[in-house]
C-alpha cells in the first residue's frame, strides 16, 4: 500500500506543467473499487523562473479508522535551459505517533549542498546513502515536470531520472504503453483520450534491506505495476488525470476530480 502513495505523490505532482505554468491546485481521490482510502492536494505558484509546489496525501475512510497517516510535501524550483530545477524540498510523513522529515537542498550544479534528517537512517535496517549518490539528481517534483515537458515536445514517455528525497535515492523509469479512452465510473472523473505510461521504482539507496523491491530482485510483471494516465483537461494542458496500482489487495485507483480543481 505504501508504494502506492509513492507513486501519487511522484505521478500526480507534474499537473501544472504547461507552456504558460498557470498556478493550479488539483486534488485527488484514492480508493479500492468503492472503498475510499485517501485523498491528495497539490497546489503550484509559479513565477517568472520559479515555483512552489505543496503536496499532501491524507488517509481517509476505513484507512483513517485503523491506520490513520499523513504526508507532506513542499518544494521550491527553478526553471533553467535545462528544465526544472530543485532548490529545496522538505518532506514529512505521520503514522500513529511516528513521525519522518528531511529537509534537502541543491546547488546551481543539481548536487545536494545541505541536508537534514529525522530520524537518521538505521543502517541496520537500510542501504547506506553514499556520496555520489547525492550528485546530479533532481527531487521527484523536477523530474515528472521534465516528463511533462517531453511528453509535450514528443508525445513519448520514455525517459529515465535520477532522483532524491533526503532518505532515499531512487532511478525512476518511466515507458509509454499507447493511448486509451478513458470513460466516467465516477462524478467527477476526466473523460476522453490519454496516454499510459508504466513507472517503476529502481531503488538506488537507502532502501530497506530486506525489500523484494531491491533493484534485480523484481519479477518482469512488475514494471507495468504501476500506470499514469496523462490527459488534457486543463485548457489543452497535460495532467495526471488517474494513477493505477496493482497491489496485494487488488487495483488501487487513484483519480483527478475535476468538480475541485482551481486555474488561476
């Protein structure tokens, strides 16, 4: 289940990236079949050469009754000749009464200068972060806006980023799988054609040790385990309008509801 809102806050972050970066606020709803299990917010400011993206996935419905947890997200962004670029991001996620920051930020040459953790790593219990590690990586908002932009330049998909969080080093793949006709099962849901992508998680470091999800340690079924729909709902602009994840309970859908969102 935790993979899954890995993947919402990595997929559905990118919304906002147009030619005209108009400031957006989106929300989301996740559920299994017509149970609801939470719900995700992302609010993006943009400048000139510059933004700021809030994120936050809270539990809901039965979730919140036996397991309740929270996570957010904020990062600040600079837009250079070579696309998004992160400055700084700080993260939090609360479960019961355990709660993890990190706090990260970047150079002008995208390698980490400063970075702060709670806790620290248990090296018992994950791969170390090395310091090469921290060179030359993006945070996961500046590499899905990237994907939006080739996505608008080639109509393609395919890419790979390396990307980092304050715990976590990750290579994240992502390959166009074709088009479908998305039809409303749900008020509010976006309707019409869209592009599937596959995203797979290659952990890099800071992982735990006794993950299945180890790079090389994956079944080939698991690389389309995951799927973005990117659509055009926002005046021609391309959005995460549903995330799909193949779970141990079953599909795990995660929606846009248009009824809720914002343009500026």
């Amino acid at each position: 289940m935790h993979r899954l809102f890995l993947a919402v806050l990595f997929s559905l972050c990118a919304s906002a990236a147009a030619a005209s970066y108009q400031s957006t606020k989106l929300v989301y709803t996740v559920s299994w079949g017509n149970i609801l299990l939470a719900k995700s917010q992302l609010d993006y400011q943009f400048g000139n050469d510059d933004a700021r993206i809030s994120a936050s996935v809270d539990s809901d419905g039965f979730i919140a009754f036996f397991s309740g947890f929270q996570s957010r997200a904020k990062a600040d962004l600079v837009l250079k000749d070579t696309g998004w670029t992160p400055k700084t991001l700080f993260m939090e996620r609360i479960s019961g009464r355990k709660k993890v920051q990190s706090r990260v930020a970047w150079d002008d040459d995208s390698n980490v200068s400063t970075e702060s953790r709670m806790p620290e790593l248990d090296l018992d219990e994950v791969y170390p972060l090395t310091a090469q590690m921290r060179v030359n990586v993006l945070d996961p908002y500046s590499a899905v806006l990237r994907l939006i932009r080739h996505i608008e330049t080639t109509g393609d998909c395919t890419k790979s980023y390396e990307i980092y969080d304050g715990r976590r080093r990750n290579r994240l793949h992502f390959k166009s799988l074709g088009t479908t006709n998305l039809t409303e099962t749900r008020p509010g849901e976006f309707v019409g054609n869209a592009l599937i992508c596959s995203l797979k998680f290659e952990p890099v470091g800071g992982h735990q040790i006794d993950s299945k999800w180890r790079s090389g340690e994956k079944d080939d079924d698991d690389d389309d385990r995951i799927k973005m729909f990117f659509g055009r709902p926002l005046q021609g602009q391309i959005v995460p309008v549903r995330v799909e994840v193949d779970s141990w309970i079953g599909t795990v859908v995660g929606r846009l509801d248009l009824r809720k969102m914002m343009v500026q």
